[in-house]
C-alpha cells in the first residue's frame, strides 16, 4: 500500500470510533485528503484541522472547485486528482 485517499473525509466526530481526526494520528503513510468546494458543511469546517491532525509527513489537500460530496459532475476531476497524486508518490 503506497498511500491513503480520503474523500469528502469530515473530523472530530462525537464517537472517537467515527472521528476521523483521531485516525489519522496513526496513519503514517502519504494522505491525499480531496473534497470538493461544495462539500457537506462538516467536511468543509476541518479542512484547516486535518493536516494538523495527521502524522504522515507527506499530507496533501485538494479542494475541488464546484464538487459537491458526491462529486457529480466532477468524476473526471475526482479520478484525474487520484492518479495524478498516486502516480506522484514515491
């Protein structure tokens, strides 16, 4: 496994089981957090608390511009920014 790709990922969660802030103090591989602009609000509240969160030294965000949780209408950005970042790892 080269990396973890987190879609539409939200944060701090009531049941720590569910939040996904605390998952990623033990994710040490590279995470590409990706959601779209138009994202679920709790989505969107922690996209400036997630990268703090993480342990991985190699932690990369991309907001797609229009996406809304699901992408639609943005499956070709959303599979584009996945191998893009994959093909970009060491």
């Amino acid at each position: 496994m080269k990396g973890f790709v987190a879609i539409g990922m939200s944060g701090g969660a009531k049941h720590a089981v569910m939040d996904s802030l605390q998952t990623l103090k033990s994710v040490e591989l590279p995470i590409l957090d990706l959601f779209g602009s138009d994202d679920l609000p709790e989505v969107l509240a922690h996209k400036k608390t997630k990268p703090q969160a993480s342990q991985s030294k190699h932690f990369d965000q991309i907001e797609v511009e229009g996406a809304n949780h699901f992408f639609d209408d943005h499956n070709d950005e959303l599979v584009n920014a996945v191998s893009n970042w994959v093909d970009k790892l060491p």
